[in-house]
C-alpha cells in the first residue's frame, strides 16, 4: 500500500497541462491525463464522476472551484462517523459543498483537484 501511495504520488508530479481531455458522456464534463492516470493507478473513477457531479452543481456559484479530499484523523472519524472527507470551496476559503465518505479505498490521505470550464485537473495542469 505505502510502495502504491508513493508510486502514485511520484506519478502525479509529471503532470503539466494536458494534451488530452477524457468525456464524461452523461455530465458533459471532462477531465485531464492526470485525472486518468490517477482513476487507473488508484482504481478510483468515483472520484472522478462524485467530483465532476457536485462541482458541476457548483458552478453557479463560482467559476472556479476548488476540491480537496481529506482523510480524516482517527479521532475526527470516530466522531463524525466518516473516514474521508471532500471539501469543495471557491478558491478563496468559501465552503460551498462538503461531502462525507463513511468509506473509502482511495490510497492517498490528502489530494487536491481544480474544476474549471466543465474540467476537471490537477492543480499543475491549471
């Protein structure tokens, strides 16, 4: 699991723009070779269609919307019953959407996406 979480992060860093972009048919949004990457390496789609779902809810509010999926703390979880949480906000710290996973397998404790123009990246590939 560590040796995957490593693997995944280093793979991440070679990210910069993207040369393609990936349909989500039904929601009419897209996502990065980043994105694609990471759905293979981490085995998380969800990610993907959760994220694209409510962030395109969002965009109403704000152009640019910034998501951030946390792991909780042992402590927060048993108090809050979820083991993960993501955090959608406008970029500057207005929380427009907040999202609890009782569960999850993602392998990485903290990541941060971009949604912007129906797209969806990594922050690098701004």
């Amino acid at each position: 699991m560590k040796a995957q979480v490593t693997e995944i992060k280093e793979g991440l860093q070679h990210f910069h723009g993207t040369e393609l972009f990936y349909q989500i048919p039904l929601l009419r949004t897209r996502f990065t070779d980043g994105l694609k990457y990471l759905a293979n390496a981490a085995d998380c789609f969800w990610l993907i269609t959760d994220t694209s779902v409510i962030a395109k809810s969002l965009m109403d509010r704000s152009e640019f919307i910034n998501i951030d999926f946390k792991r909780l703390s042992e402590e927060k979880q048993n108090l809050t019953g979820y083991e993960a949480e993501i955090i959608y906000t406008d970029g500057n710290d207005t929380i427009l959407e907040k999202q609890g996973y009782h569960v999850t397998d993602f392998p990485l404790d903290e990541l941060r996406l971009f949604f912007v123009n129906d797209t969806l990246m990594l922050p690098s590939e701004y």
